[in-house]
C-alpha cells in the first residue's frame, strides 16, 4: 500500500514539473515560490506527525475515497488541458470562450503537489534526527525552489516538441488515476456483489440491446438508399 503511495506521489510530483515547462517565467516563477514557501513552513506540522499515524491515515477508507474525489477533479484538470492544447495546435484560432478557458488550465499548477510535499518534508524530519527541524524545512524548501524551475527546463530541453510533452503529461495523468484507484480505494468496493442472476432483467437488457442495433442497421440501409 505505501509502495503505491510512494509510486502516485512520484507521478504527481512528475507531471506537476512537467505542467511547468508549458509555462513562461513569470508564470512558474511565483507557483515556485508558493510551494518553496509551503514546504517551509508546515515543519511546526510536519514534526507533530509519526508513522504510525500516517500509516493510520492510508488505511482510513473513508479519507483515501475523499482523496480519489479529488484525485479524479485534478486528472480530469489536467487532461482537460492537454486535449485543448492539441485542438488549439490543431485548429488554429478558436472562440475566447476556449481560449480563456485554455488559459485558465495552463495558469491551474494542482493542488496534490502540496500533500506530496508535505510528506517530503515529513520524510525528511524522519530520516535525518537530531537535525534543526527549521534549517531541514528551509534546506528543503530551497531545494524545491530550485527543482521546480530546473525540472521544468530540463523537460523543454530534453522534450522540445510541445507534442510530445503533452502526450507525456497525458500518459502521467493516466498512470496516476490507474494507482490512485488502486492505491485509495484499499480493498473497499462500493456495491456489493451478489451471486443470483436475474434472468428477466438480463433478457430485457439484450432484447433492448437487440432491437436498438435492428433499428440503427434499418436506419443506416434507408438513409444510404435515400442518399444514393
């Protein structure tokens, strides 16, 4: 379970960076700096935290279906963009209304970003004891102030089709909603099985899938006698 934490967290923190580097310098510059700030001071909450409640906390069912909600609201964000992206590569000028809306998903950087560097900087008190709790907060912060916009060039340099890092982006996104259903869900299912078959309501489901693929093939050899 905390291996597929671990994984999801590595595909957030993967596609946050790789959001950036759509970004000009203006734009990332400030998201940076709100990150750098939030890792630095949570460690007064970061140092409150232990294993054992964090452990507590994944195998809370009812919090990790809270935290598939808003999984799912970020990946829909995120893919959302990509495929205007494309349309707009695509198709050239298209109305304000989708341009102001394109412009809106590439300013949205996402908010899982924040609890996965949390848990860093929780991981990071854990695995360095006897450290200044606030020098380790601040050291890290500064090394996300710089990961950020470093990562996000390295993208561009290494990915210079916007293309292709937007099928990369896509692909991220993917994989992060494949293990956080995975990864949330924890064995909890939302409807029950059951092991009758009710046969009547079964039959009614392929009569009705039947007559609607007779009438769609009636449909289709008048409209093309019609055309013809």
């Amino acid at each position: 379970m905390e291996t597929l934490v671990v994984v999801l967290m590595i595909l957030i923190t993967l596609s946050f960076v790789l959001k950036q580097s759509f970004g000009k310098p203006w734009t990332v510059l400030p998201i940076t700096l709100v990150a750098a700030l939030f890792t630095g001071m949570m460690w007064p909450f970061a140092i409150e935290q232990s294993r054992t409640q964090i452990s507590a906390w994944l195998a809370d069912s009812s919090l990790m279906l809270d935290v598939a909600v808003v999984l799912s609201i970020e990946i829909v964000i995120q893919m959302a963009f990509c495929i205007m992206s494309a349309e707009i590569s695509s198709e050239g000028l298209l109305p304000k209304r989708k341009i102001l809306l394109y412009k809106i998903l590439r300013w949205f950087p996402g908010i899982l970003i924040f609890p996965v560097l949390f848990s860093a900087l929780t991981y990071s008190v854990f695995a360095f004891p006897g450290n200044g709790f606030r020098l380790m907060a601040w050291t890290l912060a500064g090394l996300v102030a710089v990961l950020i916009p470093a990562g996000a060039w390295a993208f561009r340099k290494l990915i210079p089709e916007k293309e292709l890092r937007l099928e990369l982006l896509f692909i991220f996104n993917a994989l992060a909603a494949v293990f956080g259903i995975i990864a949330t869900v924890n064995g909890r299912t939302a409807v029950e099985g059951i092991s009758d078959v009710d046969w009547a309501a079964f039959g009614g489901v392929v009569l009705i899938a039947f007559a609607g693929a007779l009438l769609g093939w009636i449909f289709s050899m008048l409209y093309n006698k019609i055309k013809k």
